[in-house]
C-alpha cells in the first residue's frame, strides 16, 4: 500500500512539473487581424499616408523576397494590432494619447502565400499568430484571376479559422486595411462586423465566411461576395461580386443584392419603397418583418423552369412627402399590398434576367433544388448547366401582407 502511494505521489510531482511543453507567450504572438491581398506588380501603396518610419524606397527592399520557384504574382500585406496604443489612439484630451498608427501593417511580395508569411516573421519581433483572423480582402484584379489559387493556403493552414470574413474591394485591397475608423480601433474589426447590419438592412450579404467561399468553388457553385470600397476613414459596401467559376466576372449594385436574398431566402431584415398609388408624389415605405419563399422546379424536356413563389410580411413605417393623418381603411391597405407585390415581383424578375443575361453566373443557386429534389434529372443535364442557365424560363409570383401601419398622433 506504501509504495502504491509513493508511487501516485511521484507520478503527481512528475505530471505538474512538466507544464505544457508548447506553450506560448501571449506577449510574444503578434496577432494577425487583416490580411490584404494584391496584385504584383507593382507594390501597393495604399492610403495616400505611409504608417512606415522607414522611406518607401528602403521598404520596398525588405518587402521583395527570393522566391524558390517563378517570379512574384501577389502582395500580401497583414494588419497586426499595436496594443499598448489601442486604448489611447483616439483620445482627445491632451497628454493621454500616446500618437502614432493603432496598426503595424507589413507588405511582402511573393507566389507563395505559406513562403510569405514566414518571411514576415523575419521582419517582426512578434511571431505572426492568425487564429484572430477577422477579415481577408481581395483586391478586384486578384479576384477576376482566380480566387481558388489565393485561398488555398487559408483553407488548409491549421491557425485559418473558415469563419473569417472575405470580401472583394474595388481598386487596391490594402487601402482597406489603411482605413482608420471613427469608432473601432482598427479596420480589420470594422469590416468583420459590418455584415452583422444585415439584420437591419438588407442590401449588405451576411454570409461572407472563408470556408463558404471555399465551399461553393469546390461543389462549382456560382456566388457572391461583398464587394467594397475604402475612404480615409470609411469603408463602404458597393454591392457584391459575381464569382463563377471561381473567378470574379463582374459586379452588381446594393440593390440587386436585395432582391437575391429574396430568392435565396437569405432576406433577414429591410425595407421596400413605393409611390403611393393614390397620391403622385408620396413615397410608402414598408418595413419588412419576415420573407418566405418556395422555389418549385418544373422539369420538363433538356430545359427545366422554375416557378418562385415570395410572402412578405412588413409594416407601414413612413410616409414620405405627404401630410397623412387620416386611417388607412382595408380597400386602401389592399391597393397598396398589391402595389408592394408589383414592385417586388418586377424587380426579382428584372434581377434575374438581367444576370442571366449579363454573366451567365447561377448565383439564385437554382442548381443546388434540382440537385437535391430531382437528382435523377440533375443527371441528365448536369454538365450542360452553365449553357443551360441563361435561357431557363424563371416565373416570380409575391404576395404582401401588411400587418401594421404604425403609429398616427
């Protein structure tokens, strides 16, 4: 029993001495919020300001690197947070701040995404850490190349979480990350919290996850991603980009989103405009609550249709350039849930058409209900899909119910 026991004492002594065997300072981890990725040539600039001390030109030597194979194609530029200023930077009252950029943003050109974050390291005295990866933006030019190529690395990298935000931005990808924002510390935090506002509005896309992305260009989906546009101390949602084939072919506007998130049955929270049928000039705004909708394959010969059936549910929250006080009664409220109807039946259908007819690009994932509804005809025309898409007949139907008219006082 005695050496039972000195026995499970050593065994004890032994076990909480030895700690963990990989442990890394917190101190030591510089954490990579953003990551910015360009075309190259030339080496982006960014804002019109530089956060560097050092001159451009002496710069421009540290972020070329010796590649082992080929020449350079890519600029990847990593956003790591200043901690000691974060707290500060913004302050107004004289003495407090400690001055100077919240972020160290580091550029270095290469072909390999994996070779150029360990090369950075040699530039730091912060091992590069992204397990707190909050936004990857990929410039215009990179994303009409190919985004399979540059998300490789980020999907298969142990410390690449598949919930960080993706997004395309219009012109250079760093600028976006040189956004200084009026509220949050740094612009890497800004970009992964503006899809949350889809709640409210519905023109922002709230599904923008790296692994979603990385998803749909493995299953040959056709999608979209946010595509955005920076200011000095703004960043601004332009729309999205239309990927196909794992390469973006073009854009559409904040508005058009709107109307595919219907189809899609993504719609979480916003608003629909009309001109009131009764007086010329005032505009109704409804807020929509809840948006259903059921999408019916028709699969008939080499080209099936599809029939979309949307239920709207919203309230009157403004009347715009008219002094109403009088109660709606139900022969009105009826004009004008079939005006609301009109107006989302016309614009789904305009939206569909019109990418039909411009890209090609099944972004309506109307692929994906053939699929798994009639898998045996999917079949038959599977590989014939993207010929087929831009001539299949789409017929939209929406019904709105008003369910409250607001206040009147």
């Amino acid at each position: 029993m005695m050496k039972k026991c000195i026995f499970v004492l050593i065994y004890i002594l032994l076990i909480s001495s030895v700690g963990c065997w990989d442990r890394k300072d917190i101190e030591t981890r510089g954490f990579v919020l953003g990551i910015a990725i360009d075309d190259y040539p030339p080496i982006p600039t960014g804002g019109a300001t530089t956060q560097n001390e050092s001159k451009p030109e002496e710069e421009k030597k540290f972020e070329l690197m010796q590649t082992h194979v080929g020449r350079p194609t890519y600029a990847m530029t990593v956003q790591i947070p200043i901690i000691k200023k974060a707290t500060f930077r913004s302050s107004s009252f004289e003495g407090t701040g400690t001055g100077g950029p919240a972020t160290h943003e580091i550029t270095q050109v290469g072909n390999s995404f994996f070779s150029m974050t360990r090369e950075i390291s040699s530039r730091l005295e912060l091992t590069p850490y992204y397990e707190h990866l909050q936004a990857l933006v990929v410039s215009e030019d990179v994303a009409r190349k190919g985004l399979h190529e540059v998300l490789d690395f980020f999907i298969r990298d142990h410390e690449m979480r598949r919930r960080t935000r993706i997004f395309v931005s219009k012109g250079e990808a760093k600028k976006v990350l040189d956004v200084v924002p009026r509220i949050e510390d740094y612009s890497a935090i800004l970009l992964a919290k503006l899809p949350l506002n889809s709640t409210v509005n519905s023109r922002l896309i709230q599904q923008t996850d790296l692994g979603l992305a990385i998803e749909n260009i493995h299953k040959r989906n056709d999608f979209i991603l946010p595509y955005v546009e920076a200011t000095k101390d703004e960043i601004k949602s332009l729309g999205a980009a239309i990927c196909k084939d794992g390469k973006m072919v073009g854009w559409i506007s904040p508005i058009e989103v709107e109307y595919i998130k219907h189809i899609r049955g993504l719609y979480e929270g916003g608003v629909l405009n009309i001109k009131d049928p009764y007086h010329e000039k005032a505009i109704v705004t409804l807020e929509i609550a809840s948006s259903k909708r059921k999408i019916t394959p028709i699969c008939e010969g080499d080209k099936p249709k599809f029939k979309i059936d949307l239920r709207i549910r919203g309230s009157i929250s403004e009347y715009a350039n008219l002094k109403y006080h009088d109660l709606l009664d139900e022969n009105e409220l009826t004009v004008l849930e079939d005006a609301f109807a009109s107006k989302l039946k016309e614009e789904c259908q305009t939206v569909i058409n019109s990418i039909q007819e411009r890209y090609g690009a099944d972004v309506f994932h109307f692929n994906t209900i053939l699929k798994t509804r009639k898998p045996d005809y999917w079949e038959q025309i599977n590989k014939q899909w993207h010929d087929i898409f831009p001539t299949v007949e789409v017929d939209v139907s929406a019904q709105v119910k008003i369910a409250h008219v607001g206040n009147i006082r």
